[in-house]
C-alpha cells in the first residue's frame, strides 16, 4: 500500500493548565497532541467527515510513548507523525515531538477502523 502524504507536523501550543505540580507539561497532554496530530493527519489522507458517513470510525488500539525530555510554560514543540506502514487492516502509526531538534518524547500508536453498525475490524484501505 502506498500513501502519498503519509505525515505531518504541526506547531504545538503550551497553556497554563497544562503544566502540572512539578512545573512542566503534564504527560497526559502529550496523549492529546498524538490525538491532533492524528487527526490532521487523516483528514489529508482519509477525510474522516466522509469516513464517518460510510459508517466507520478510527479506533487506537495501542498508544506506547517514551518521554525523553521535560516541556515548560512557553516551550514551542513540534509534532510530527508518520504513518510507517499498513498492515492487515493495522495503521501502524510513529510521533516525535520536538523542542528546537531535540526529541522531547517519541511514541507509536496502532489504529484501525471499525464499522460501526458490526463493530469489527475493516482490513482492506477506506477509499474516500
């Protein structure tokens, strides 16, 4: 299989209530960075609006994540995803979020769409 625009970067933004009693980016914020970066980066492959008409819906199966170095109040990451590779029905899906070159945390996900009337596994690529 092969995907043309297969990744994406995207600037990410830092606010006052992500910063948690240690003073730096609570992990749980990185959680939701994969889930924009995610979503962007379908939307240029697979526009979900169109995915979720056809009755199917994006599931992560597995999110792993490696936090390298501490983010802090008015840090200016960068994330990027790329898909790795497709793979009886399994997006096998990698991230690096960076602060000026340096990796900050790398993570790797495993999605998979779903029919959402039978809920089971779509394995062949969703064409819009």
């Amino acid at each position: 299989m092969e995907i043309t625009e297969s990744s994406f970067e995207l600037n990410l933004e830092i606010k006052p209530y992500n910063i948690d009693a240690a003073g730096h980016v609570n992990n749980a914020v990185y959680i939701n960075w994969l889930e924009d970066l995610r979503i962007n980066l379908f939307q240029k492959i697979l526009p979900l609006d169109e995915i979720i008409k056809k009755g199917f819906h994006l599931v992560v199966a597995s999110t792993t994540i490696e936090y390298k170095h501490p983010l802090y109040l008015f840090d200016k990451p960068v994330g990027k995803i790329k898909i790795d590779k497709f793979e009886k029905g399994i997006w096998f899906i990698s991230f690096v979020i960076e602060l000026r070159n340096v990796v900050i945390a790398k993570a790797k996900q495993k999605c998979v769409f779903v029919d959402s009337k039978t809920h089971k596994m779509i394995k062949e690529i969703i064409r819009p």
